[in-house]
C-alpha cells in the first residue's frame, strides 16, 4: 500500500483518519547560537506513524495533504502543538525557546492565518516573540496577497524565516519587499562548502548580504565539525543540522536541553 498509487479520495480518508486517530506527532531539531553553542531554537518536524505503512515522511505526504485541501487543519495540529510543547518546555523550567513551525503555501493564502496564529498564542499563553514561522520562497510569488499576510503576522510579534534559500527563484526582490527576520541557507549548499570552492562562495556571499541586510542568517544541514569551523569562521549567526542532533521526541529534547545545561 503506497499512498503515492491511491486515487485522491482514497488518500483523503486516510489523512483524515490519521487525524482522527491521532497518528501523526512532532520531532524537534534545535537551532544553535553558533558564537557560543547555546541552544536557541527548536524546529518542529511532522511525523505520520501509520498503523499498517509505518514511519511516513513528510516529504511523501504533505503534497497530498496539500492536494486535498487537509494541509489546513494538518497545519493547524502542527501549530497548536508545537506552541503547547513550547510552553510546556518553559514550564519545566527549560530556558525559553523560539519554536519554528513550517507553513504551507495554502496555509498562507488562506487568509486568516494571522487571527489563527494570534488564536493559538493566546490559548496557549506563548509569548509571540516564541513562535517562528518558516516559509519558502515559492509561497512569496504572489506579493499583492503574501505581503499583507507577512505583515500581518509581523503585527502579532511572532517571526519569519526564508526557508530553502537560494533554491527558489526571484530571491533577491523577496529579501527586498518582504518583513522577514532571518535566512534559512538550504542544505544543498552547505553539504560541499568546504571542499567544493563554489558552494563556498554561495555561502559566504549569503552569510555576508544577509548581515548587510540587517537579517539573520542559519545553516541547514551542518553535519560535520568542517561544515560547523566554516560557518563559524564566516560568522553564520545560527546553524542546524545532525552535528548537533537529528530531530528527536520532546522528551529527549529537554532530557538533551537539561545534559547541555549541565555542562
Ligand atoms: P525542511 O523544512 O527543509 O526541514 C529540514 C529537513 O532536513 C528535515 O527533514 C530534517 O529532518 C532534515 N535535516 C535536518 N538536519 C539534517 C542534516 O544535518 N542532514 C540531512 N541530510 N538532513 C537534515 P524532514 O523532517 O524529513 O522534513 C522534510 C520537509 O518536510 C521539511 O523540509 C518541510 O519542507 C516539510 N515539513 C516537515 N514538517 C512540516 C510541517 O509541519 N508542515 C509543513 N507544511 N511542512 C513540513
Ligand atoms: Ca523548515
Ligand atoms: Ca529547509
Ligand atoms: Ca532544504
């Protein structure tokens, strides 16, 4: 059974099942301060944990989820969850987080995702300056109608990272026109940048017009201690990747959080 080879109302139950049922659940990644190591951050990843498939990733789900128009209440668990864990997290005395959550273009164009995050904020008692939000370059395309949404949830306090960058197109007039706060540099990039001169260039030339555009700039991807010494050395504000963890339950992201504390 692949999800891939249903027909679209086959595929829509079973998202909608997978809701009902409670099968889907949230992996956390940090984001780390790479000037002094400090956990600053957390990326709340989407599961689907299928009774009969298995572990399903969000790579082969959030298109159909997307298609049948159930990315919308999928993105709305997302977000509800991730500010509960996040307070949770600050209840238990951790150090307070900034959680991201990764938005979906038709989340965005829905029009209310402003009064939906303010919503769940409030429910939850999460401070907005806690909640990110990160979206991707596509979903910036049509400006008439993103730029007043971005603004939007700017007005609310929460933040806003460019997700995948570099891997889209028209960047440049986003990095322009759009209220944005941080720069996520795409992974492809920063795989080879110490060994292939080029990727080296792309990530140095990002890092440095970021910074000149008054923005913050994170790495996706460090997986080495090289990848880690170039970031540094090129004064990358923010990075992650498996160097540092590969996305874990909440529980082991507060028993790392509380080891890290320690030390
Ligand atoms: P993304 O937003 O670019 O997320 C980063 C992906 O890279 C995650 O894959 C993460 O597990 C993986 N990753 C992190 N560090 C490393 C590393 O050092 N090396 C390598 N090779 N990979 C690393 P994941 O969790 O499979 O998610 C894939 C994509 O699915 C995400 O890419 C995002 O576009 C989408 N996604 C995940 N959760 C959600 C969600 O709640 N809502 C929406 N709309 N999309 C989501
Ligand atoms: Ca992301
Ligand atoms: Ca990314
Ligand atoms: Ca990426």
């Amino acid at each position: 059974m692949e999800l891939k080879n249903m027909n679209v109302s086959d595929r829509k139950a079973m998202l909608l099942q997978a809701l009902e049922n409670d099968e889907f659940y949230l992996l956390y990644q940090p984001k780390l301060q790479l000037r002094t190591g400090k956990v600053i951050g957390a990326e709340a990843l989407l599961r689907w944990e299928h009774p009969v498939i298995g572990t399903i990733s969000p790579l082969d789900f959030i298109p159909f989820a997307e298609e049948t128009g159930l990315i919308r209440p999928i993105g709305e668990w997302v977000l509800r969850s991730a500010c509960k864990q996040n307070k949770m997290w600050q209840e238990m005395g951790l150090e307070p987080l900034t959680m991201a959550v990764n938005l979906s273009a038709s989340q965005l164009f829905q029009g209310d995702i402003a009064e939906k995050v303010e919503n769940i904020l409030k429910e939850m008692e999460l401070a907005p300056e806690y909640l990110e939000l990160e979206i991707t370059e596509s979903m910036t395309m049509d400006v008439e109608f993103v730029l007043p949404m971005l603004r939007k949830l700017k007005q609310i306090g929460v933040s806003i990272s460019l997700d995948d960058f570099g891997t889209g197109y028209s960047s440049l007039y986003h990095l322009k026109e759009f209220p944005i706060d941080t720069i996520k540099i795409d992974r492809s990039f920063v795989r080879n940048c110490t060994i292939d001169a080029k990727d080296a260039t792309i990530v140095k030339t990002i890092i440095a017009m970021a910074h000149q555009l008054k923005l913050e700039v994170i790495a996706e991807g460090v997986e080495s201690k090289d990848h880690l010494i170039f970031l540094q050395q090129n004064l990358c504000d923010e990075g992650q990747g498996y160097l540092f963890s590969k996305p874990v339950s909440a529980t082991g992201f507060a028993e790392n959080m509380r080891a890290f504390e320690q030390i």
